[in-house]
C-alpha cells in the first residue's frame, strides 16, 4: 500500500463492523484506521491527516450527528454517516448541518467504496484513475460580490481575504453555479455536473447543500442574492461573475 495514498478514519462502536470497513478501505489500496467512539474520534483527528471520516450515527457513549456537527465547526474534512432504518430525520438533520454523505446499513460493499472513492476526489484526494491530485497552474479564479474563488486550490476567500470552509460538495456545487452563471440548472444537471467524467455521485441532498451556501456567502440568507430558485425548475447563480 502506498503510504501517499488518503487515511480514512472510521467511529463504530461494533468491533465487529469496524473490522469489515477497515477491510473494506484497505482493500481499495487506501489507509484505514478505526476507533469505537468520540473520544478516538478527537485523539486521531487531531494528532493524525485524515482525508475522511466514516463516522455511525447510533454510538453507545455518543451522539454521531453531535460529533458531526463538532467537527465540522473546525473542519472540512468529508463526512460520511452510517444510518440505520428509522434514522431518516437525523440523517435529514445531519445532511444539512454536517455530512457530505449518508449509508444505510446494511449497505453493499462496493456502494460503499464507490461513495468513498467519489467523497475523496471531490475532495482533491483522489483524481480518476490515479491517487494524489496536484494543483495545476496558472489559477483559475472567479470574482462574485466580494468573494474570491480559486477553483485551483479549491479556496473561498470573502472581501477581507478571510477564508470561508467549505466542504467538498459545498465547493463543488458552488463551483458549478458559479461556472454556469445566469443559466437555470435543474437538481438533476447539477448532479450531474458535480458528478464529472468518472466521479460518481450519489447525493441527492441539492437542496440541502444550497440552503448551507447560502447560510455561507449570501448576506441575508432569507433573501438570496447570488443563488435564485427558480421554481419548477431548479437554482440560478445571478451574481455578476469575473473571471481570471
């Protein structure tokens, strides 16, 4: 195994389901490390690079939508929730307030390597067909009401060039928008454009991740400037946009 390739960090309190996702990530030629609750969770993220976290969403000691939600204020890291029947609004209440991705369980194990391998190259991590991404050169970068965003290194910076944390999907649907100015999209072309040529993409949380944009780059989020919904159709990105 290649020791530049991504670190997954998985939170499970079955020992049991702990062995099978570490199997499973090692198997696709990634690194993986698991731990039983958030205490773990915290001691890895924070002395380790992880490139994504597997986090269950029923853990004995701990709530996984509130260790979400903690790491999330300090972090973009991708994140993946284990659900199981019966979860459905707290997988809704994760979705919009911290993850990247959910999984019913039992799942099968190839949609879930799929869903890994397509979290990671959103994330830069992984680039189709092969393992470590680096920036090319020079920057393409876009301006829109104050912001800056550098669609190279994947940053959002405001007015005052403080940065803005997004996670990967956040960016990549913003990057999206941005990049299909004044043209309505529907849920189903923005899936797809955010899929890319050979990254698939299971989410089907658009709505969601618009609504956590907004709370991001709008100035009254209640009232959109830049993100428009066009009713019956889908979102239009309307803000005036310079490229470079």
């Amino acid at each position: 195994m290649n020791s530049t390739e991504p670190r997954v960090l998985i939170v499970d309190d079955e020992q049991d389901m702990r062995e099978l996702l570490c199997d499973l990530i090692e198997s696709a030629g990634l690194h993986a490390f698991a731990v039983e609750d958030g205490a773990g969770m915290r001691h890895e993220l924070a002395g380790g690079e992880y490139s994504l976290l597997i986090l269950d969403l029923r853990l004995r000691r701990e709530d996984g939508l509130t260790l979400a939600r903690a790491v999330r204020q300090h972090s973009s890291i991708p994140i993946m929730i284990l659900t199981g029947k019966g979860d459905e609004t707290d997988r809704i209440l994760g979705l919009e307030l911290a993850a990247d991705d959910y999984l019913m369980k039992p799942f099968n194990p190839r949609e879930l390597l799929a869903r890994v391998r397509a979290l990671l190259r959103r994330a830069g991590e992984l680039a189709p067909g092969t393992s470590a991404r680096k920036p090319t050169t020079p920057h393409e970068v876009a301006h829109f009401g104050g912001w800056t965003l550098d669609f190279t290194t994947r940053v959002l910076q405001d007015a005052q060039h403080q940065h803005c944390t997004l996670t990967p999907s956040e960016f990549s649907l913003l990057e999206t928008l941005v990049k299909n100015a004044n043209r309505v999209l529907t849920r189903d072309q923005l899936l797809e454009h955010m899929r890319g040529e050979h990254t698939e993409v299971f989410d089907r949380t658009i709505d969601v991740l618009i609504l956590r944009l907004r709370r991001k780059i709008e100035p009254n989020p209640e009232h959109p400037g830049f993100i428009r919904t066009e009713r019956g159709m889908g979102y239009i990105f309307t803000a005036p946009v310079e490229h470079e």
